[in-house]
C-alpha cells in the first residue's frame, strides 16, 4: 500500500489539464482546507476531490470490490474513508466551497467528456 500514490494520480491530473486548458487556475492540496482537496478553485470558491473508487467506496460501481482476504479490515477501511469524505465535505459546504467529487470510472475514455462539462457548468454556476 506504500506504493499507492495520493496526489498528481492519473484521473486527477486529467481533470487540471483540462480545467487549465479552459483558462482556470487553482491551487493544489491546500493543507488549511479539511479534507486537503485535491483541487481548490479560490476565484469560484469550488474544491475538487477526485476519488479513487475503490479507496473511497464508490457504490455500484465496477472497480469497486471488497478483496475475499481480511474482509472486515478492508471494509472498516473503506467505510471510514467515506464517513472521513461526508465529514469533511459538510465542513467545507458550511464554510461556503462548493464541493464537487469526481470518481475515476467517470474520467475513463468513453464518458470523460460528459464528465469535463459537467464539471464546467457546476464551477461557472453561481
């Protein structure tokens, strides 16, 4: 597990070229915001996290399965990173961030367009 990287992932580093590429600038993994968002858009007050699905429990989801050895481990695990993700999305909504999630299933090839725009609409939407 020491090897499983928590910033600059592949899904999350997808997201801030595009969003640099429409002319957005954000800050990265602000440490004074809870939940240290992956993305954090001061101008629009909006922060992005972009979760993995399997390390924050994405429901119905493909790429999110339980492994068979130490079941109640890794579901104690998974379980507190998505109380951990409730908790700290409601502090930031209470401070006034908009908060977008993005899974990465929504940034594979054949929906990541759908998912760039709405990503878009949600930050320009006032």
């Amino acid at each position: 597990m020491s090897q499983i990287k928590g910033k600059n992932t592949k899904p999350e580093m997808l997201v801030r070229k595009f969003l640099f590429s429409k002319g957005f600038r954000y800050k990265l993994h602000v440490n004074n915001l809870p939940g240290r968002p992956d993305i954090v858009l001061p101008k629009y007050d909006t922060v992005i996290f972009v979760h993995g699905c399997f390390w924050h429990g994405h429901e119905n989801c493909r790429y999110f399965v339980i492994p068979k050895t130490r079941v109640e481990w890794w579901s104690r695990k998974i379980f507190g990173n998505q109380l951990n993700d409730v908790l700290k999305n409601r502090e930031l909504i209470k401070t006034g961030w908009k908060v977008i999630t993005v899974w990465e299933c929504e940034l594979k090839p054949n929906t990541r367009i759908e998912t760039l725009r709405k990503i878009l609409k949600i930050i320009e939407r006032e």
